[in-house]
C-alpha cells in the first residue's frame, strides 16, 4: 500500500508540474483536459484532484520541515521531497488542504511526540 501510496504523491508532483509550466500549449493540446488524458490517462477532473493532493503535501511539507533542514527520510535535501509519504489518504489529503494552517500545527506537534522524531530524541 505504501507503494501505491507513493506512486500517487509522485503522480500528482507530476500533474502540479505540468499545470505550473502548463505544458499543454506547447505540446500542440488544445486543452489542460486534452493533455491530461493523452499524458497521464487521466481526466481533467482528476487531474485537478490530483493538484489538491499536490498542495496539500507542500503545506505539510512546508509544516513538517519548518525550521529545520532534515528532510523526513533523513537521507535528502528538503527540495527533493516530493514523493515523501505523509501516511494520508487522496481524500484525506484533499481535505487537509482547506485547513494546512490549523492541521499543520497538530502534524507538529504530533511528529514532535513521536518516538521516530530527531525531535523526540
């Protein structure tokens, strides 16, 4: 599951990029839909999913690295932490990202509670 997990969070790193750069036009697509089922086989509708899965991980992200410059494995630079699993559903990502300010104190403090946190040590 974890597996499956990841493979969510780098697709949707993915899909925010190509929104960002908004790399259809280019490509010669007529549309963000028209890409994202041609790139991804996706529809629009997901692909915008997808994008609050984006945000909402770069609010936890942001959150979670705060002040510090470990990254959560440990072993990579903050910048490359786009697959990190925060452990949240595609649902529970998508809703955490209407609420990242009062959410992201309660990650805080429970990251820092916990017995794996450089933290807690």
């Amino acid at each position: 599951m974890d597996d499956v997990r990841r493979s969510a969070t780098v697709l949707a790193a993915r899909v925010r990029d190509a929104h960002a750069a908004r790399v259809w036009l280019p490509l010669g697509h007529s549309s963000w839909a028209s890409y994202c089922e041609a790139g991804f086989g996706i529809s629009r509708a997901q692909a915008y999913r997808l994008l609050d899965v984006a945000r909402a991980l770069a609010a936890i992200r942001g959150a979670v690295t705060a002040g510090t410059e470990v990254s959560r494995t440990r072993d990579s630079p903050p910048d490359t932490a786009a697959a990190l699993d925060y452990g949240l559903s595609q649902r529970a990502l998508i809703d955490v990202s209407a609420r990242s300010d009062g959410v992201a104190a309660r990650l805080i403090t429970k990251h820092a509670a916990s017995p794996r946190s450089p933290i807690a040590a």
